[in-house]
C-alpha cells in the first residue's frame, strides 16, 4: 500500500522556523528518522520511506503556501495514490498550541493552502493532521503570526509534539484514519 504525506509550508529560509511550516517540519522528522533524503522533484521536494510494510511518499510542496494543490494533484496522479491515502499536515489558529486533531475532511478555515488543494481536488474530503499553534495575534496580525517563529515556551514543546505528529502520520497508514483518530483525537 502506498501512501502520500503531504506537509504544508513555505520554502526559503525566512519560514524555516515559522509557524506556518510545521508540516514541513513533521516530514523532515520522519525523513530523518527514516535516513531518507528529499530531493527536488516536480512543485515539491519528495523523498520515500517505508514503514510496517507501507511505502510513504512525503511532499513539501515548493510552490508556497496559497498553490499547496498543484504539488498535490501532481503526486496523486503521478503515483497513482488514492486520494483516501493522502494526509495534509498544516498548521491551525483554530486550536490551541500543541492540540493535534486528525479529520477525514473538513473546511479550509481560511488556511490558504487547504483551499487550493480544496479547489484543485474539488472537494474537501480528504484526510489531515491539524497542528494546532494558537491564535496569540492582535487583530488583523495573522499573517505576521503564523509566518513567525513559535515563542520561546512552545519552542521547548515542539520536539515532542512533531514527534506524535508523525507517529499519528505513520499510525494514518498502518492501522487507518479512523482508528488513528480514535487513539488520538483526545
């Protein structure tokens, strides 16, 4: 069985740290746990690894936030992956910093990279990992919020966090999205 673990983020230095890009962050602690190396392949970074018998194919797409569908589309299609076997890792305002919620579908929630992949799809059932990072933002400071580095008490957090992050990715593939939801969604 193969499956596509999509990490949301902005590529460039700038982001690195940024809220915004913990999905890229929870893939490259999974290529890292794995030994496996991403490589510049069409609107993405790519790079596979395997786990329990399952064969991951983790993306950063490189075609920034708002265009997260192109990279997307691409890989499905290109590896023929059911859409079903696809998990989008994304930050998310709407829940408090280090709530982890896996969902089978949902609303884009203004995050911009849902929504194009949303587009791009044509629907919104599709199965992600919500990271969450707060909403500690003056009004109308979103975008400086999730483009900034998490605070100083979050950073501390962060290494155990991504960790279940990808345990919850892998556990997506080997024992299914709704068992990983009940075992998890607390």
């Amino acid at each position: 069985m193969k499956y596509l673990l999509v990490g949301l983020g902005n590529i460039g230095p700038e982001y690195a740290e940024s809220r915004h890009n913990i999905g890229f962050m929870v893939v490259d602690y999974l290529a890292q746990q794995h030994e496996a190396r991403f490589e510049i392949g069409r609107h993405a970074f790519v790079t596979e690894i395997k786990h329990k018998g399952k064969s991951y194919t983790l993306v950063k797409p490189t075609t920034y936030m708002n265009l997260s569908g192109k990279a997307v589309a691409h890989y499905l299609t290109s590896l023929k992956i059911p859409v079903a076997n696809m998990l989008v890792i994304t930050d998310d305002l709407a829940l408090p910093f280090g709530k982890l919620r896996m969902r089978s579908k949902g609303s884009a929630g203004g995050h911009n990279g849902l929504k194009h992949i949303e587009e791009t799809l044509g629907s919104n059932e599709y199965a992600r990992l919500r990271f969450g990072v707060g909403d500690s933002y003056p009004k109308g400071r979103q975008v400086d919020y999730v483009l900034s580095p998490f605070f100083k008490e979050e950073q501390e957090q962060l290494p155990a966090l991504i960790e279940k992050s990808a345990e919850m990715s892998l556990a997506f593939g080997t024992i299914g999205l709704e068992r990983t939801m009940n075992f998890y969604n607390k």
